[in-house]
C-alpha cells in the first residue's frame, strides 16, 4: 500500500505542478494582455491630449484672428462713415443748388415765352 500511495503522490505532484505551469503561463498571458492594453490607452489618451492641446492653441491663435479682423473692419467701417458723411454733405449742397437754378431757370423760361 503504501507505493501505492507513493505512486498515487506523486501523480497528483505531476498533476498539480503540471496545473501550476498551466496557471502561470495564463497569467502571463493575461498579464502581458493587461499591459498592452494599457499602452494602447497611454497612447491614446496622450494623443487625444495632444490633439486637444494642438485644438486650443489653434482656438486661442482663432481668437487673436478674429479679435484682430474686427478692430480692422471697425476702423474701416468708421473711414467709410467719415466719406459717406462727406459725400452726403456735398450732394447736399450741389443738388440743392442745381434745384435752386432750376427753379429760376424755368421762372425765366416761363417768363420770356408768355
């Protein structure tokens, strides 16, 4: 009996040494699964971290852009306001004028064809 029993120890040694071996090989598996998987999420999650630093940068370089090309409308649109003024005044004072010699050219007009 009792080589018996030595033969039956030493099978179930075999047994679980084999299990182990089986045991550590999975972990290591899963192991080096678990890193990669971890990479990918640096890797991505520093890229996205790049990209949105690359967005706000260009978002604030937008900003400046816009801020930029509104105090330069503003001042073109404040010299063409000026012009029109101008304009304005002088079409004033000439139009009113040639009615003015309208006016009395027709009276005239009038006056020597009765």
């Amino acid at each position: 009996m009792s080589k018996k029993l030595e033969a039956q120890a030493q099978d179930a040694l075999k047994v679980i040494a084999e299990a182990a071996n089986q045991a550590t090989k999975v972990i290591a598996v899963a192991a080096a699964a678990a890193v990669d998987a971890v990479k990918v999420n640096n890797m991505s999650s520093s890229g996205d971290h790049d990209l949105l630093i690359k967005v706000e940068t260009k978002l604030d370089s937008l900003k400046e852009d816009i801020r930029v090309l509104n105090d330069g409308t503003s001042k073109t649109i404040s010299d063409h306001e000026s012009r029109i003024r101008l304009i304005e005044g002088r079409i004033f004072t000439w139009g009113g004028g040639l009615l003015a010699l309208q006016f009395v050219v027709g009276i005239v007009l009038w006056y020597f064809n009765k």
